[in-house]
C-alpha cells in the first residue's frame, strides 16, 4: 500500500496541538525554505511514494546509528542549564533502537562498497556534531531541534511507508520512528524545553542561523542515498 498522502512534507514541525512558543516561531521561520527543499529530494519523495528499496532503508538506519551516538553522547554532556531544560532526552533517545535495527537489517547492506560514500559523509556529519557540540552548543542544539523534531513529525508517516516496504521484501520492520511515549506528548515536552533553554541573545542567533544547516546536513545524506544502487553487488 502506497502513502494516502504522498505530498506531505516529511517533515512537519508545526503540527502540535498547542500554540507554538515564541522561539519555537522563530525556528519554524528560519527553517522554511530549507524545509521545502527537504520535502522535494529523490529519496524523501520514493519513500512516501512506496518505492525506496530495502538497501536504501537499512543503509539509512546503518547511517543514523552513529550520528545519533555522537548527538546522544553530546547532550549527555552539555552545560546543566541545556542539558536539564526539561526535553525528555531518555524517551527520546534513538541509538539503542538504532543498534538493534542495524544488526536486524546487517545482511541487506553487506558486499555493497559503494556505501563507502555514504560512509565518509556520515563520519563528516558527526565530526561536525561533535565540533558544534564543545564549541557552540547553542548551534549544536539547532541540529537536535531538527533531528527529533522531524523525528517525531514527518518520521512517523514515513516509519508507515519504510516497514510497508520491508514487510513486502520479507524482512523485518525497523523500531527507529517507535517512542516509548505518546508523540503529541513528547513533541510538546520537547517545544517547551527549547523555550526553557537559557540562551543569551547571541546564541539564540547562533541557534537560528544553525537551524538551515541541520536540513542541509540530512540533505546530503538524502542524496547520497538516492544514488544508491538497488540490487547487491557481487561480494
């Protein structure tokens, strides 16, 4: 079965129930032509159409695994004030769910070596996670507002079309769009932590201006996974 809806946006920040913050308003702004962009990308439209392959997903999960040990690792270790802002960081956490989605998918990406492109712009991305990370975490936080905030808006239709896609190829469903909690209630949590964040003036424009770059970022791997071949290649 193919998406109800095929043209909406994969990513849609704007969809919780309750009125948005005012710095939640700023970010949505700052992010809207990058947002439209995101939606139009090769990958992005085959998967909400029904037609990625099932290379193309476990090399997505394969990928996000270590951005997202690099990002978790990070807000483990932020300053208290934005460490503790009151986003549910333990509910949101995916790179456990991304283990286990990666060993239950291992053999779809095994013999492929032209994963070694998407490979070294995965270890670009989390040298730059890291980086911002230390030396801005106002920036930094731009790419966890874009990361769970997709995650938990455009992800959950696409988690529909990914587990329709490898049920049909006789594999097993990823966990990765799952959260042990109500989404409404996680993404509002999630809203009103980055309100509460205790950012000055500047790095709330640090902040702002990051925010383009974390949908640049996934772009690029958006790319590099629609140009992947859809058979295996021989070992």
């Amino acid at each position: 079965m193919t998406a109800s809806h095929p043209n909406l946006p994969i990513s849609v920040h704007d969809q919780g129930r309750a009125p948005l913050g005012p710095r939640l308003q700023k970010l949505h702004r700052v992010i809207g032509a990058a947002h439209r962009d995101a939606e139009g990308m090769v990958f992005s439209r085959s998967l909400l159409q029904g037609e990625a392959t099932p290379l193309q997903l476990a090399s997505l999960i394969r990928a996000l695994l270590p951005i997202y040990t690099a990002l978790e690792t990070a807000v483990a270790n932020l300053p208290d004030g934005l460490g503790h802002s009151g986003i549910p960081w333990a509910d949101l956490s995916r790179h456990q769910t991304l283990e286990q989605d990666v060993a239950a998918h291992a053999d779809v990406v095994a013999h492929h070596p032209e994963l070694a492109e998407l490979d070294a712009l995965v270890e670009t991305v989390v040298t730059s996670l890291t980086t911002l990370a230390k030396e801005s975490p106002a920036r930094f936080l731009a790419h966890v507002y874009v990361r769970y905030g997709g995650d938990l808006s455009g992800g959950q239709q696409l988690a529909v079309q990914a587990n329709e896609i490898l049920t049909k190829a006789g594999l097993p469903p990823v966990n990765f769009w799952n959260f042990p909690r109500p989404i409404a209630e996680l993404k509002q949590e999630m809203h009103d932590g980055i309100e509460q964040w205790p950012l000055t003036d500047a790095e709330e424009a640090a902040l702002l201006e990051e925010a383009p770059a974390g949908f640049r970022l996934n772009q690029k791997l958006l790319r590099a996974l629609a140009d992947l071949a859809p058979t295996p290649a021989t070992a």
